[in-house]
C-alpha cells in the first residue's frame, strides 16, 4: 500500500513540476516549441537583507504603497471640497440687445433700440442642513479610508516581512537540493547523499 501511495505521489510530483514549468514558461514568453533546463547554481551568493532595508526598498519601489499615499490623499481633497462647498454663492451676469423691423434686414441696422442688462446674486440662506451633512459625511468617508490604509499597510508589511524571513528559507533547501539527488533504479526512487 506504502509504494503505491509513494508512486501517486511521485505521478503529482511529477504534474507539479510540468504545471510550474508551463507558468515559468510563459512568464518568461518562452514559446512552446523553445527548451530550457533549470540548474541549481554552484555557489549562491550570500547576501542578507535585513527587514528594515526590505520594508524601505518595498515603500520606494511598490505600486501598493504609492497607492495608499494617492488615496489618503484623494480622501483629503473630498473634505477640502465638501469644506469648500458650505458657502457656496453664485453670480451670473448677462448682457444683449434686441431690435424689431418687419424685415428680416431691419433686425441688424441699429440694434441699440432695445439693450438689457441681467444680474443674479444667488446666495442659499437656508439649505435645511445639506451642506453640512455632506461635510460630516466627507470626514467619516476620510476615517474609514484612514483605518482602512491603515489596515492595508500593516497587511502590506506582514507580506514584506514573510518574503524576508522565507528567503532564509529557500536558501536553506537549495543547500539541501544540491547535497541531495534523486535516481531512478528498477522502479524504485533511492535518494543518494552527497558527503
């Protein structure tokens, strides 16, 4: 029962790796008919990075952090906006000339018969609480969007700090990998060690 749990387990191993091979595949745009091979390195290069250094590289260089600064800032702009709105008063001036002829040609000769002058000073004096209202609701719109960013860069820097801790990790089983080789035999996988 063991070799054949072992055998389906070599046959997913096995679909794993072409399914990883055809998404390396076409990350890379490889065409399908175009080889490649996967070799481990001889030597990896030991460099450390700490998860302050990550975190600032992360902060410089990542699409999702510029984006939290854009929509604190768009939440701001809806407040100035909102704020800007709560006097809000209207002017309007109009200006034109009118002339009467029994022919269409008597119109245009001497329009100053008839010139008017328009002035509308517009100024709300009661909005029942419009303008307020919607400032309120511009202010808890931006703390929503403040907790909310706030959310997202903890959860942004918890994704950061995981990728630093599991790079450690994969360079432990390269290690691993290279002093480890697989072999078929009759049917049969043995794992020979390298010491």
């Amino acid at each position: 029962m063991q070799l054949l749990r072992s055998k389906q387990d070599v046959a997913q191993a096995d679909l794993d790796l072409q399914t990883a091979s055809l998404r390396l595949r076409t990350f890379i745009g490889l065409r399908s008919g175009e080889r490649f091979d996967l070799t481990l390195p001889d030597a990896i290069p030991q460099f450390d990075v700490t998860e302050d250094e990550a975190l600032q590289f992360a902060k410089q260089n990542r699409a999702a952090f510029i984006a939290f600064e854009r929509r604190k800032m768009e939440a701001e702009q809806a407040v100035a906006q909102a704020k800007g709105e709560r006097y809000q008063v209207g002017l309007t001036a109009s200006y034109g000339t009118n002339n009467v002829g029994n022919a269409l040609g008597d119109l245009y000769q001497n329009p100053t018969r008839q010139q008017m002058a328009n002035v509308t000073f517009n100024v709300p004096l009661v909005d029942w609480g419009r303008r307020k209202a919607l400032m309120r609701t511009a202010i808890a719109n931006k703390r929503l969007n403040d907790y909310v960013i706030a959310q997202d860069e903890v959860t942004f820097e918890q994704e950061i700090l995981t990728q630093v801790r599991q790079f450690e990790m994969l360079r432990l089983q390269i290690e691993i990998t290279k002093k480890q080789t697989r072999w078929h035999k009759n049917d049969t996988w043995w794992l020979k060690t390298d010491t």
